[in-house]
C-alpha cells in the first residue's frame, strides 16, 4: 500500500486540551492496524475454578509510523500514520483521564462493553518488547484487557467474531509535507549560528538522533 505514494497524513493531540485524544478502545472485527489480537487462558487438562482462568485479550492499540490506509470522498485515498511521540502522548493520555473503563463493539457508544478493562499497557522500545508481537514497530502501544464477565468471553471473544483493537477520538491532522518543511526550515535556521558544534547538536535535537 505504502508503494502507492499516496499522501500521507500525521494524526497528533493536544496533551493540554480534555476534547483531544482516545475517548474509547472499541472491539471490532477488522481492526485498523490490521494485526489481530491474542486470547489467553489456562488449558491445563483438569476441572478449573473461575480464579484459574485467565481470560486475557492482549493485542495492539495503535502502531508508530505505520501508513493506516482512508479514503475519504473529499481528498479520496490516502495514509495517516501515527509517530512514536504522538503513540506515546496518546497512552498518557487516556490514563490521565481515566478512560481504561471506556470500551465498546465496533465503534458504537450503544454497545459499551461491561466487566472488561485494561490490566496492563507498554510501548514496545529497547527496554520492553513483546514475545508474542516480536514485528511490531518500536513505538508501538500495546495492551492487555482482563474479561471478567465469563459468559462474554466464552460466547463472544472466543467465538472470534472480534479480531483486535481499534481507538476512537479526537486528533488534529497534520501532512507529512509539512512536517519535513519544518524540519527543513529549523535546520536552515540552525545552520545561520557560526559554533558548528553548536550546530551538529542541535541538528540531532530537530532529527531525534541519539
């Protein structure tokens, strides 16, 4: 898809704005990210107590700079992608504002999802992968939700009507262009200074090299 050099488009919040940001982690049955989520739970051959069974759904939230294909009828096809930085904002985010409680099925606020919640949540990087996910891009928000209600997760997760995570909310667009004119321009503007080891350090800063 990536190939096709359609436009591409950077969804980003507002840390300080309460509109901005994931307002709910729906279950659906295609999710955006095109990685399907994995079911946990124990399969030791003897008789369980409710207690023993795990019941865990882990999966990906959102990937870091993967292309997200749209189509929409006033610009038609095009990409949007997420950076590590906005990922990252994001998961803060919604632990800020208390939202881990807010699921739903298939993007509809009339299907909330009860006596489900989020038990765990990383971003993959250096000092935390995922065994299971080992592809996915550095950057990337994963999540775990523990099914407490068991009747859901016999008659629906395990029945594999859903297949994965997708978020909902608010976000501003920005095209990636535009970004790399920024970039552009910031680095045009540094090169001005006469200390060039003022400038190799701030150049690292604009494009994030360690």
């Amino acid at each position: 898809m990536e190939e096709r050099n359609l436009p591409t488009v950077y969804l980003e919040i507002d840390v300080e704005d309460m509109e901005s940001g994931v307002t709910a982690i729906s279950f659906v049955d295609s999710p955006a990210t095109e990685v399907e989520w994995m079911t946990f739970s124990d399969n030791k051959p003897h008789i369980f107590e409710k207690k023993d069974v795990e019941r865990i759904i882990t999966g990906p939230v959102m990937l870091a700079e993967t292309p997200i294909y749209r189509f929409s009828p006033e610009i038609g096809e095009y990409f949007v992608k997420f950076s590590k930085k906005t990922v990252f904002d994001m998961m803060k985010k919604y632990f800020k504002d208390e939202k881990i409680h807010k699921i739903n099925e298939q993007h509809n606020s009339k299907r909330k999802v009860k006596d489900v919640y989020m038990v765990e949540s990383f971003i993959i990087n250096e000092r935390t992968r995922s065994e299971v996910f080992n592809d996915l891009k550095d950057g990337t928000w994963m999540a775990s939700f523990f099914v407490e209600d068991e009747n859901y997760w016999n008659d629906v997760v395990m029945s594999g009507d859903f297949k994965g995570f997708s978020l909902e909310g608010m976000f501003s667009e920005r095209l990636e262009e535009t970004i790399v004119d920024e970039v552009y321009s910031k680095i045009e503007k540094i090169m001005e200074h006469p200390d060039e080891d003022y400038v190799f350090d701030e150049i690292k800063k604009v494009l994030k090299i360690k």
